[in-house]
C-alpha cells in the first residue's frame, strides 16, 4: 500500500473533499464545515440532542436515506450523481488498471433487492485514517456493531439507538494485564488503521506497527504489541480466527511484508510469514489451511497456512489488491483490487478466476459474506455497495446507492443485518439494512 504520508495526505483532500466536485453545489449542502454541520435547524434534534436520523418509515414517504434536502438545493441527485461518476478519482498504482478490466467483467442484472434499508443513524460518526484501508466497521449481532469514529472505537446498538465508547486510543493506553512479549508500556495517540471485533475480542491495528487488543466484556486493555518499529510498518489488516481446537487466534497483515499469527490463548506470536511485497490483507480459509494473500503486486497467493508454502499464483488482477473474503463452504473465495474488480476464485481450479465483478468508482476495498454463503458484498471506496446472490452464480446483484466515503461495511453473523460506514463532513453515519423476508412489512417494530 501507498506509505509516502505527504501524497497520501494530498490524495485525501482531492478525494474525500465532495464540494470540490461540482462548485455548483448549494452551500446548504457543503458550505459547513464539521462544527457547523451540526448546527443546522433542519438536521438536528435540539430536544434529543442529536443529528436527524432517517427511518425506513421516512424513506418509503420519499426522504433521502441520508437526510439531504435535494428539493432545496440547486443540483438534483441524478445529475449529482452523474457528476462523481464521471469525476471521482479512483487511485491507482497501475495507470489505467481501472479501464483494462472492465472488458472481462460479467454483466449482472441489478433491479433486485435483497437488503432493505432500515435505518440511518447521523449520530453515529464512523471515520477514516487512511484511504485505502476501509476494515473499520464490524457487527457482532443484528444489533451490535463497533465502528471507528476518530480516536475512539464505539459500540453502536441499533436496538436501542444507543452508543458507548469501548476504547479510546487518543492518549496513553496500556495493558492492565501482564502476558509475556505484551508491551507494558503500550501506546500514546494511537492511529488506528484497521479494526476487527469476533467473539468478544477487539483487535486495533496502527499506524506503526501497534496491535492493541481488548476484550469488549472485560474492562482495560488485555495486550499491545508492536509487530515492527521499520519506517514502513502500518497494520494493514486484521482476522479473528477459532483453531480446529477451539483456540482464539489473530492474523494481523502488515506493510512490512509480514503476516503473524498471534495465539491469544497464550497471548504471544506463534507464526510470522513473510512475503516479496507489502501484505494489505489476508484471509484464512474456513478450514485453516489455505491463506489467501494480497498487497503490493497484481498478482495475488494462495499459500499453506503451516508454512506459508505458494500452493498457486492468483493472476488476472492488474493492480493492487485490498480486500479478500472467503466463502462459508471453503473452496471459493474473493479478492478486491485497485482495478475496479472483484475476482472469485476456486481452489479446485486456480488458472483464473471464476468471475470478475465490476465497480462503478473505484478500486473494491472491502469484502464480506454472509455466514449462510447466499450472499456476497462489496464496497467500493464511495457511494457504492454491491450485494450479489452467490447461490445464482453472481449474476444478479443489489446496488446500494448513496454519497460518502466508506469506511466499511459488516453483515450480522446471523446475517439479519448489514451495516456500512459513511465518511462525510457533513453527513457522516451509520446506514443499516435488513434481509429481505416475506414478512418484511414488519421491518417498523422488529
């Protein structure tokens, strides 16, 4: 991944900054800046002390899912929306990678629905360090769901629209238990990169290296380590995993070309691979034997997960990757790259990919499935989430439509819900849908 501060910072200003897009824009919409968006009459609550949120109930009366007053600006949406598509930058290491692949990807047919939108909570700000990583959202029932929002990791009940801190990284943090090869010392201002929540278990990893882990019932922070102190050394990704034996594991994905596997039975390193470039993400098959890997080369590897032995090459990308996801049943997975493209791949035949799925933006940051397999989510940098049916060969899929930077996206282990998370000055939030059921008329008192 991209590690020269200085053009990532510009890169950021030219890309999250929507007012840039079109000048025409009314100042209603981008003229505030942050402390003044919450001031404005119309999008905030001053009896419930805060910012609007919109319902389903609202929605189907016609309000905008996000709230934003389209009738009162000087732009409609559907020229808006014609403008970020022709105007979005998508970042790229491979000049053009965008246009090459569009001619390989499948044609899927897209008036289907199968999460329907639940709700936008505006009072949930879900937030972004680095614009290439977008793993900061994580839902752990169809009501529980820990998100970033600045230095601060929250725990957002959409039961009770409700939110807690769990964790803030803004200043000293220290482990309050004492594991051999855990830094006591811990860490100060922490820049958190990259977040994953399972089985009780928060794992924050930073911009140097740091790896700060928390169990979310249990007060105090459990253990800290750094994987390296290299200039290069942001935590680019982390996976919670259960061992055949029932033992809690983590696999952190660093720009230092390392993968480790760390045992937090035992609270200590137990693997550390390395690799010929940056790792940005890594995932372990459900069986624990295989480890899909992607970074800093088109070129993708399947790898044994005893020796990180290359059981096959992964070609057809042309740029980086960032994301990759495996499916329930352990012989296919996903990888997402900087190329516009989603590829699947089948472990029983890995010469190429199953499908490449196209984007609309941008490079696909993130992946998920659902634990029952049916379906498949991705999510491009901004403005869109793609959902497709598996079971029907990728061929149909549910566009999810919207303006603002994500900085992830989760569905609920019983794949009830599926929460993404928006990036925006303004209207920043937390979007939640809910799978499609013949009852679904009953979506306003579940």
């Amino acid at each position: 991944m991209s590690h020269q501060q200085e053009d990532d910072a510009d890169y950021m200003a030219n890309e999250y900054d929507m007012e840039a897009i079109d000048d025409d824009m009314d100042d209603e919409f981008h003229g505030r800046d942050v402390g003044g968006s919450d001031s404005d009459a119309d999008d905030y609550d001053y009896t419930n002390n805060k910012m609007q949120d919109t319902s389903a109930a609202e929605a189907r009366r016609g309000r905008d899912i996000q709230g934003i007053p389209w009738e009162r600006l000087s732009i409609t949406r559907e020229k808006y929306r014609q403008t970020r598509l022709e105007q979005y930058k998508n970042y790229e290491n491979i000049p053009q990678s965008g246009e090459a692949s569009e001619k390989v990807c499948l044609a899927t047919k897209k008036e289907v629905s199968y999460y329907d939108f639940r709700r936008n909570s505006r009072s949930v700000k879900s937030t972004i360090l680095h614009f290439q990583l977008r793993n900061l959202v994580w839902a752990t029932s169809k009501h529980d769901v820990y998100l970033m929002s600045h230095f601060s990791v929250i725990h957002w009940s959409s039961l009770t629209c409700s939110k807690s801190e769990v964790l803030n990284v803004s200043g000293h943090v220290a482990p309050c238990e004492k594991h051999p090869g855990s830094l006591l010392e811990g860490f100060t201002q922490t820049q958190v990169s990259t977040l994953t929540v399972k089985d009780n278990l928060l794992v924050a990893g930073g911009f140097q290296g740091e790896l700060i882990c928390k169990y979310v019932d249990r007060p105090g922070v459990c253990f800290c380590s750094r994987t390296t102190y290299d200039d290069n050394a942001i935590t680019n990704a982390v996976e919670i995993y259960n061992t055949s034996s029932g033992a809690l594991h983590f696999i952190a994905s660093n720009n230092d070309s390392g993968v480790r596997d760390f045992d937090m039975e035992k609270f200590q390193l137990s693997k550390h691979f390395r690799f010929p470039w940056p790792v940005n993400h890594a995932s372990l098959s459900p069986d624990g034997k295989l480890i899909a890997i992607v970074g800093d080369n088109p070129e993708g590897l399947l790898v044994d997960s005893r020796n990180a032995k290359v059981v096959s090459p992964l070609s057809g990308h042309i740029d980086y990757s960032f994301a990759s996801a495996w499916h329930p049943d352990g012989l296919t997975f996903a990888t997402g790259n900087q190329d516009k493209t989603c590829r699947v791949w089948d472990i029983r035949n890995l010469s190429k990919s199953v499908v490449a799925l196209k984007g609309n933006l941008g490079a696909i940051r993130s992946i998920r499935y659902t634990s029952d397999g049916r379906f498949m989510a991705m999510a491009e940098p901004a403005d869109f989430v793609h959902v497709f049916d598996v079971k029907n060969g990728y061929e149909q899929e549910q566009e999810i439509d919207f303006f603002g930077e994500i900085s992830g996206l989760s569905f609920s282990p019983d794949t009830e819900s599926l929460f993404v998370g928006v990036w925006d000055r303004t209207y920043g939030s937390l979007l939640e849908f809910g799978r499609r059921h013949n009852y679904s008329y009953l979506d306003t008192i579940i």
